[in-house]
C-alpha cells in the first residue's frame, strides 16, 4: 500500500502527482526533507509483549539510529494485540508540527502521514516496512483510519516532545484514510 499523492493545498480531490514506486517516492519528498525507504523485516510472531518486540527489531533500531542521528527508541502505535499502546484518531488528524524531528519505522499494519509545505500537501500511505522522516517544523499530520491496527519503532531525541497545533483546517479538505486505501485496493 505504500504510495504517494500530491496536491495543491487547494485542492483536495485531484492530485498533481501519483506514485506507488518507492524510489519515485523517497525522490519526491527528499524535496520537502522527509527521508523514506523501504526496509525488509522479518514476520512478526502472534502474542509477543511489547519487550520481545523490541528485542525482536533491535538490529533495526540500531541501523536507523544511526542514519538519524537519534538516540531514543520507542515502540508506538495502535492495534487490538496491543491495547496499552494508545493513539486517538481525532487528534493525530489535525495539522500539526514537532520541535523535534522523529523517525518512524513500520513494523505492522499501516497508516497515512499528510506532509503540507510550499502550497502542496504530501500524501504518503505507509505500510510495513517502510521507514519515514518527519523534519521538525514541518505542518504534518497523520490519520492511522477507523479501526487502527499497526506499530512503529519511533526514534527521536526524547521520550516526548511538544507538538505546535496550527489553526488552520486543511485536514479536513483532504481525501481521508478509508478513501485513500480503498482507491489503492481497489
């Protein structure tokens, strides 16, 4: 499912762009300084806690904390085998931007980050495997859909960091999660 869409921040119905090529991809938002490849991760057993899961992709982490830069490593997300890992829909799907830069490495499941910069809104499905950037500054947000199901390693500098709430509503104008996956499955 991975993909991209581009639109003019004005239009939420046609995309300027569209891509489901990784490299054509990462090409793309490497303009808008968001860093994304595709990585080959081995399955993920049934029924292991959260610490095997973080065993489980350690050599992960550790390559990516090297590329980034980042020190911290946590395991986030939302899915029904995980219910002590908690993100509401309602409030990632509001634009936003960091003080700090995060890294995000899909382990299951899969989730829809919207990039907004110079006029254009950057649609980009992530699914397992996929690693992406999110630059600090950067207007963002991030719909996980109605029944979220996936995991991410994040790496960043520290354990939690402020998130700058912009005014604007330009999250409501664009296609959301359920179109966006069914257009792509279809």
């Amino acid at each position: 499912m991975s993909f991209l869409y581009v639109y003019h921040e004005a239009d939420g119905d046609q995309p300027l762009l569209s891509s489901h090529d990784a490299y054509r991809i990462s090409l793309e938002l490497s303009s808008i300084e968001v860093y994304f490849d595709r990585r080959e991760l081995t399955e993920l057993p049934v029924g292991v806690d959260r610490s095997q899961l973080m065993v489980l992709n350690n050599d992960a982490a550790e390559e990516i904390q090297q590329l980034s830069g980042r020190r911290y490593c946590d395991l986030r997300g939302m899915s029904p085998q995980y219910p002590d890992l908690e993100l509401r829909r309602e409030l990632l799907c509001t634009e936003s931007a960091s003080d700090e830069e995060a890294w995000h490495l899909f382990l299951r499941g899969q989730a829809i980050f919207y990039f907004h910069l110079d006029h254009r809104v950057y649609v980009v499905g992530c699914e397992r495997g996929d690693l992406i950037s999110v630059p600090a500054g950067l207007p963002h947000w991030l719909d996980i859909g109605p029944e979220p199901d996936f995991l991410v390693l994040t790496m960043c500098n520290v354990p939690s960091h402020d998130v700058i709430a912009t005014a604007s509503d330009i999250a409501l104008r664009f296609p959301r999660f359920e179109t966006l996956v069914d257009a792509v499955t279809a």
